[in-house]
C-alpha cells in the first residue's frame, strides 16, 4: 500500500467514526440570524478560518476570532471552536467566557470528554489523531489526521446547511472572491 492509500483510510477511518447527530445538532445551532464567530488556533484554526470563509459564501455573517475588524461577542451570538485536545487554553479560556455571557457554543474536538467538548451546546467529536495522541492512530505527523478530518466535517456541514437554506452553488459562487 502506497502513502496515498494508507493516509485516505486513516481519514475514512475517521470519518467512519464521526456521529451524523452531531453534526446535525450544529446544524440546528447555526443559523442566519445569528451572527457566527469562529475561533482555533495553529492548524486547527485554519480548518475553521476555512469554515468561515465556507458560511460567507453561503450567506452567513461570519467573523473570525482574532482578527482585526472582528466585533465583540454578544449574549445570542455563536461560537464554533476548535481543537484536537479540547485543552489548547487559546481556544478553551475565551469560549468558556462567551458561554459565561450567552453566547452558545459548538465544539469540534477529538476528544468529547475534554473540557471543550463538554462546553458544546453542540459538540462535534471528529476522533483522529491530535499531537497529544488523542483519536485514531496516524502515521501522519501531529494533528494532521484531525485537521484533514475536520476539514471534511465542517464541509459537510456547510453542504447541510446550504441545502437546508436553499443556497444553491451558483448563490455560493456570486459571493466568492472577485479580487484574485
């Protein structure tokens, strides 16, 4: 078996595991009156900063946690975090602050049990590997395993949600990017 074949069955591995229901409860969480804030940090937090780009296109007002023109966070607001162990205090201390304030959560996590997963109003558990060791055992280095995988979890879940809002791919593509 070649490298390519064994990292796709370590990510269908994976996403064999990950619980429709769960993205479905997300699903219910997620909608366009409220406006979407997205936070992660290092890999993970591009797998999310992708995700916001994703709800853009689709019609959502979205904002990502840390840049400069991302307004306060408000009681009835959501917040989408993510990271493998659930721990990463960057993500863990300001969603634990905006669940103190209202604001309601979906955590996407390797590990349900970490103490991001248990702040989830949602809690989406895609369980490969994390540089902690948590998950699906991964020949690929670090986190890359869950990074692939949350990739494809927040995909689908955007394709969920496009269907559910009748955004059609056209819809998607008018608001994609006239700058390149």
């Amino acid at each position: 078996m070649n490298l390519i074949d064994e990292v796709v069955q370590e990510v269908n591995t994976v996403m064999k595991k990950v619980q429709v229901e769960q993205i479905n409860q997300a699903e219910k969480i997620i909608t366009k009156d409220k406006r979407i804030f997205i936070l992660g940090a290092g890999r993970s937090g591009l797998m999310a900063k992708g995700f916001a780009m994703r709800l853009m296109h689709i019609g959502y007002t979205v904002y990502v946690i840390g840049e400069t023109i991302t307004p306060s966070i408000q009681p009835g607001d959501v917040l989408v975090a993510v990271s493998g162990s659930g721990k990463t205090g960057s993500v863990l201390e300001p969603t634990e602050k905006a669940k103190q304030n209202g604001v309601k959560v979906v955590a996407v996590t390797s590990n349900g049990e970490s103490p991001l997963g248990k702040l989830g109003d949602a809690t989406i558990v895609v369980p490969g590997a994390t540089k902690g060791g948590d998950g699906v055992q991964s020949i690929q280095l670090l986190s890359t395993l869950f990074d692939q995988s949350v990739h494809i979890t927040l995909d689908v879940l955007c394709l969920q949600l496009s269907r559910r809002d009748h955004v059609s791919n056209d819809a998607a593509k008018s608001a994609h990017s006239n700058m390149e």
